[in-house]
C-alpha cells in the first residue's frame, strides 16, 4: 500500500485516538452543573393520577367496564364485556349513541332492546 493509503485509513480514526485534555472528574461535575435534574415526586406531581381497576388487561374489557357506567349498570359489568369481546364494535357503539341521547329511566334495558334491533336489522 502507497504512504497516502495509509494516511487515509489513519484519518478516519484520528479523532478517537486523541488524547482527552479534561480529567473524568473535571466532566462529571460540569455536566452536574449543566443539567438540573427534577425529582421523580416533582415530575409526577405535575399530572393527575387516576386510579383504574389493576385486572383490566384487553381493550375489550376496558369497553365493557364504560358501557356499564355509561348505562349506570356495574352489576351486569360481566355482560357488558362479554357483549364487547364477542359482538362488533359498531352495533355496540350504535346502540351506545341511541341510549345516551334518550332521557330513559332504564338506560341498560334500552340498549339492549336497541342491541337486539340493530342485530336483527343486520341480518336481514
């Protein structure tokens, strides 16, 4: 290989062989000051915790837990997820939107009348 070739392959890591100028302790306690670090307890203070149920693991579940309180039924909270697990989005949601709009006494007992409705409308 020509001296230039050898040059070349040198200069492409010359920059890691230099030597540093600042000892380790001089860098530590510079970037300490360059940066302001927050505590953990600071940070999360800035943002509202809500506390949700710990056993919700699937999107599904998480739905029926919101048709239930939507509807104001948490004793059919069960129902509710086996209707989003099992049953299309859509006809739920539909069902969802009529009963929120109506002024019902029993908003459970109508969404699932109109669940029914928009099942049998489906299929015909």
């Amino acid at each position: 290989m020509s001296k230039a070739k050898k040059a070349q392959i040198v200069s492409l890591f010359s920059e890691f062989e230099k030597p540093i100028s600042t000892p380790i302790a001089k860098v530590r306690t510079i970037d300490r000051q360059k940066d302001n670090f927050a505590s953990t307890k600071d940070l999360l203070s800035k943002y509202q915790m809500t506390e949700q149920n710990k056993h919700i693991s699937h999107e599904f579940q998480s739905f029926g837990c919101h048709l239930a309180d939507v509807l104001a039924d948490k004793r059919h909270t069960s129902l509710y997820i086996k209707l989003a697990k099992t049953m299309s989005r859509g006809l739920l949601e539909r069902a969802l939107s009529f009963v929120s709009d109506s002024t019902a006494d029993n908003k459970a007992k109508l969404f699932m009348w109109k669940l029914e409705q928009l099942k049998q409308g489906g299929k015909t």
